[in-house]
C-alpha cells in the first residue's frame, strides 16, 4: 500500500470515542468520508471512518465499532494515514511534485526539493545549485505534467534568484 500521511490525532473529543486530528490536507472531503479507512499509527492499525465533522480548528472523527473514549485514547499522538488507492480526487497530491523537473521558458532551472506550508499558501523550493521558492498558485505555475515529471512556471521578473 501506498501511504499518505493526512494529520495528527491531537486528543480525544467527549466520551463516546471521537478524535480530534490536525490536517491541512488538501482533499479532506474525499478522504474523510464515511466508509473510508484511516490507518493510524506506525503500525498503521486500520480504522474505518463512521463520520466526519469540522469542530473550531479540528477535524473530528469517529469510527466503525468504536463507542468509548476508552478505544481510541491509544491513538493520541499518533499520525494518521489512508491509502493513496482508496483516495478518489481531482488534481495532484503534494508528494506528487516532489522531484519533478521545473521549466521557466522552456528552460530546466532545478526540480522540486520540498514544499513548504505557510499560513498563507505553499511554496515550492526548487533546488539546482542555487535555491528558487516559488509560491504554489495558479498566477505562478503555468502546467503541471505528471506523465513527463516537468511543471512550468510563469515568468515573472525577480521571481527566481537570477545570477
């Protein structure tokens, strides 16, 4: 199974088993929906989701078979993952850019080594010799093609560390 880590399970929430997790994952509706497994942990024990709420700052989620807070105050602190094959979406994942060559006007200026997560939005950080940090958002980004592993950013002047 491919993993992909969707957030942290902060706490608990009330006494009938809930969870309080921390996700910035960009497709949460698609993820947590009822039915879907969440793989909790680094043993990765499978839970499957009975609902899904939005609670403050918190994704709250209880599961099938769980009914006390008791079940499920092993999982505080713990990271929780689904299976990239159960995730059905639109678009690309994160993990999906890391490593994909990065095109300026036709022009090979590094590939994507990391991506950061602001407040505000990601940063791409393209790395080839010198370090580039692109904001990941459409006025920046031209094309991403995931069959060639190359993304094209729009030029701007002074967006990239120019020698």
């Amino acid at each position: 199974m491919d993993f992909i880590f969707v957030g942290d399970i902060v706490n608990t929430h009330g006494l009938k088993g809930e969870v309080r997790l921390i996700s910035d994952f960009k497709f949460k509706k698609e993820a947590f929906k009822d039915g879907m497994s969440l793989y909790i942990g680094k043993d990765k024990k499978r839970e499957v989701i009975k609902s899904y709420r939005i609670h403050k700052d918190y994704d709250m989620l209880s599961f099938e078979g769980i009914r006390h807070i008791e079940d499920v105050l092993i999982y505080k602190g713990e990271p929780a993952y689904i299976n990239r094959a159960d995730l059905v979406y639109e678009g690309y994942l994160n993990e999906d850019l890391i490593g994909l060559d990065v095109y300026c006007n036709d022009k090979k200026i590094g590939h994507i080594d990391s991506i950061l997560k602001t407040n505000a939005h990601e940063i791409l950080v393209i790395k080839n010799g010198s370090k580039h940090m692109v904001p990941n958002l459409d006025e920046f980004i031209e094309k991403v093609d995931l069959n060639n592993k190359k993304i094209y950013i729009k030029y701007i002047k002074g967006l990239l560390n120019e020698d």
